[in-house]
C-alpha cells in the first residue's frame, strides 16, 4: 500500500493569516492589490481591482474595542514604568500620553477594521460565503 498524501484544499479556501496581513495594510483580504477602505473608516462596497464584494461585513463596534484594549495594554506599562523610573512633572506625564493614546488609537483604529473585515471574508461569516 502507498503512501498517498490527501490535498483537502481547494481553489475557494481562504487562509486566514494572509487574509488579516492584507486587512491590516488596508487591502482586500481576496486580492492585497484594491484598498479596502474609501475615506478613513468607510469600507468600499467591492474592490476596485478585483471585484470582490466587500459590503457583507458586519465589523460594527469590534475595531473600537480592540483599538481600546490594544492601546491600553501597551501604555499602561509604559505609564507605571516611566513613572517609577523617572517621575515627571504630572502635566508633562499627561501631554506625552495623552498624545500617545490619541495617535495610536488613530493609527491602529482603520488598521483593524481592515483586519476585522479580512477575518469576515476568510471565515465567510455575514454573506462572505459564496466563491467568487
């Protein structure tokens, strides 16, 4: 008897690693050429390069959550940690944070949502279902 290897992939599977690499550049999750979003927070009804319809997603509220427990778990040590060491002035802590937590909840907030979108798509959830 030989040893026959079984490929249980097909043509429409959809890895979903690569799929949240492409989200989080922003790009359709199917092609990683189209941008996903229109505007900053807008996703576009279909990619521009590969027609894949992009509308089904239902990312809601998930985005914002996690841009928040992102955020919060990398500044709160770094907050305990650069007041043990070297105790700044509070209104000089406050303006380094505050800054800091503005921007990268700006720049990871559509990063996500790209993701969360690329995730739908990859486990066909909300009406990603059909092959194109």
């Amino acid at each position: 008897m030989t040893d026959q290897t079984i490929d249980t992939t097909t043509e429409n599977d959809r890895p979903t690693w690569p799929a949240l690499v492409k989200g989080f550049r922003c790009r359709c999750p199917k092609c990683g050429e189209g941008k996903i979003l229109k505007g900053y927070l807008k996703v576009k009804d279909s990619c521009d390069t590969c027609g894949q319809e992009l509308f089904h997603h239902r990312a809601d509220d998930g985005p914002a959550y996690l841009t928040i427990l992102l955020v919060g778990h990398l500044l709160a040590p770094a907050l305990h940690v650069t007041y043990v060491e070297w105790r700044p002035e509070p209104l000089t802590m406050f303006l380094i944070f505050a800054i800091g937590c503005t921007a990268l909840s700006l720049f990871l907030l559509p990063r996500l949502k790209g993701a969360v979108v690329a995730y739908q798509w990859a486990r066909r959830m909300h009406g990603f279902e059909k092959a194109q």
